[in-house]
C-alpha cells in the first residue's frame, strides 16, 4: 500500500538528470514558459501542477523521514539495552522493507533477522535502490522545483539547490551518530526554509494549491505510517510497560508534535489522547484531520475538482468518525489501512484530473512512471 502511494514519480525527479547540473543557477526567462493563456487568464499546464505538487510531496518526504530517524536514534539509545525495538521500523515507516531485503541479504536471513543499524541509516539516507531514501527525495524536489522554476520563486529552487549540495558534500559525515545528527538537523533546517520561502513568497494561485496539496497528502500519508508501525509496539494488552510514556513521546517527536501536544492535553502522553490529538486535532498541522482538511480548501480553489473533493470527504469523515477509545486496545492497524487507503483515492484521482489528461493525441512524456 505505502508503496502505492510513493511509486508514482514524474520523469522530471529522475536522478539521471542531476549530475549535468550540479551547479545549476542559470537564468529564469520571463515566467511565461509552462503557462498558456486561457479565456479566464493564465492557467497552469499539467506538467508545471504535477512538478509543483510532487516537489511539495517529496519535500516533506526528506524532512519527515530526516526527523523520524533522528529521533529514533536519540530513543534507541536513551532506553535500555533490550528496551528498544530494534531499526526495522524505520523501514517499514518508509515502506522499503523488501528493497532493503534485496540489497542487503543479512536482514532476510533467518539466523540474522535483526536488521543492523549501519545498514539501514545508510539505505534510508542515500542507499541505492531506494528512491524514498532523504537523498533521492531531496534530488527528486529539487529537479521538479526546476521544471516548476517558471511558477516558484528563484530563491526557493536555489535554497534547494544548495540543501542538495551541501547534503551530498557532507554525507560522510552520517557515519558516525553524532555526524549522523547534524546532517539530518541540517537536511530538516533546509527543508524548513525552503517552505518558508515558498509560502512566504508564492503568489496564492493554481500553483501554490497544488504544492500545498501535496506537501498535506504526505504529511497525514507519513503520520498514519508512523502510528501504524508502532502500534504493535505500543499496545499490549493487559501490560504494564514502564516505558510506555517514553514510547509514546517518541512517536509525538517524530512527529514535530510533542511541545504542540503538551500545550493542548498537559497530561503524559498516553494511548488515547496521542492518538485523538494525532489524527483528529484541526490546530496541529500535522495532524490527519487537519491534512485532509487543508487539502480539500486546496481542491476548493481548483477547477473540475468535485472527485477529488468527494474522495478528500470521505477519507475526513472516516478520520473524524474514529473510536479512539476502542483503537487503543485494538484494530488500530486496520483503521489507519483505511485511511491509507483513503488517500491514495485522493491522490489517484488528482492525478486522473490534473496529470493524466484523456485526449485524442495525448501521450505521456514520462518514459516509465
């Protein structure tokens, strides 16, 4: 499923384009190319949404799994040894179990099932055959911030373009835990200031909905994957797990989500009211409800956008109708399927409406999807 969601990148993130333009700061022409003029004004060309909307996608794709690694090496070695769960699910929270199994055999072997932790900081960082890894989805938003150049701010491309750089020049610097900390500080920071920039500077058009869109799609795809992994490790029945509370500040972390969490329920994170605040609190942005409802405000403002409207309700009624109650003593994992699954509705039929024009003469300038 979380592969589903992922798997469908435009030509213009391909990687194979990079090398040529390491340096790449050559003029913007006039802002015209990629727009048509249209009876009610300039519209935006297909190729410029889908540029813009998978930029903000794999932005918070770099940021969101920078911090998820970060802080699981901060509680892997704050807890004590046996206490920990291990760093298999960091894989699973980026959904590339099976690539890793492929590249790396050690952690399919029966006799070895405990991935090691070398293994997966590298594959989830830069490892070759995963394109979720912060590194392919660094290079993959910035080669659609240059396709989308004509539509952002130059100043939003070229701070991309240097969080690229400097994540590339730096990356030996990973293989140690205390390097390892401040690349991903640094590749969180520059993800930071590059929404920033665009929020603060983007005209409020058809381009920046599409990039907003994406960028609330892929929080709430990353916060239902994070609550998902960690369900069996943070339910057990009947147990008294005393680092039940350090668990569970863990996932709030993950998240950006502890200070915000503490100042809406001042009491110690627990099952319940993590849950509530994670998937139903429209003050946190992070937040499921609060995704899907900045995504159908986005849709709002967007032509022929009743199915994915439709598909952003529906998924916002499922979230809101949750019995968090009865979730934390179980079918949490099965509940948050339902929402993944809700999601790659709305991203399916984005793309249907936007992406994927059917008409006579039409071909895809994408080689492979």
């Amino acid at each position: 499923m979380t592969a589903d969601l992922l798997g469908a990148d435009d030509a213009a993130m391909s990687p194979d384009a990079v090398g040529s333009a390491r340096h790449d700061t050559e003029a913007i022409d006039d802002g015209t190319e990629g727009l048509e003029e249209g009876r009610s004004g300039t519209m935006l060309l297909a190729r410029m949404a889908e540029a813009v909307y998978w930029a903000g996608r794999h932005l918070e794709r770099a940021e969101g799994t920078a911090r998820i690694v970060q802080v699981h090496t901060d509680a892997h070695v704050d807890l004590p040894v046996g206490e920990d769960v291990g760093w298999e699910p960091l894989l699973a929270i980026a959904g590339v179990d099976s690539e890793f199994a492929e590249r790396y055999q050690k952690a399919a072997d029966p006799d070895d099932a405990r991935a090691a932790e070398e293994d997966v900081i590298e594959f989830l960082l830069h490892g070759e055959g995963n394109e979720s890894s912060i590194l392919a989805s660094l290079t993959a938003a910035r080669e659609n911030l240059r396709t989308a150049r004509p539509v952002v701010p130059r100043e939003a491309w070229e701070a991309c373009n240097n969080l690229w750089l400097s994540s590339n020049d730096h990356l030996v610097e990973a293989h140690t835990r205390e390097g390892r900390v401040r690349w991903l500080r640094r590749v969180i920071a520059g993800c930071q200031c590059i929404h920033g920039i665009l929020l603060g500077t983007m005209s409020r058009d058809e381009a920046m909905s599409f990039l907003v869109l994406g960028q609330n799609i892929e929080r709430a795809d990353l916060t239902t994957r994070v609550l998902d992994v960690r369900s069996d490790s943070l339910h057990a029945p009947g147990a008294d797990d005393p680092y039940d509370v350090v668990h569970w500040m863990a996932v709030l972390r993950s998240l950006a989500a502890y200070q915000p969490f503490r100042r809406a329920m001042p009491a110690r994170p627990q099952g319940g009211s993590t849950l509530r605040f994670l998937l139903q609190d429209d003050r946190f942005p992070r937040a499921v409800g609060a995704c899907l409802t900045e995504a159908r405000a986005q849709l709002k403002v967007l032509p022929h956008s009743e199915r994915a409207q439709e598909a952003c309700q529906n998924a916002s009624m499922v979230v809101a109708a949750a019995p968090v109650a009865r979730l934390t003593v179980g079918g949490l994992s099965e509940f948050l399927e339902d929402v993944q699954l809700a999601l790659v509705e709305i991203h399916e039929r984005v793309d249907d409406t936007y992406f994927r024009p059917s008409f006579v003469g039409w071909e895809p300038t994408a080689a492979t999807r």
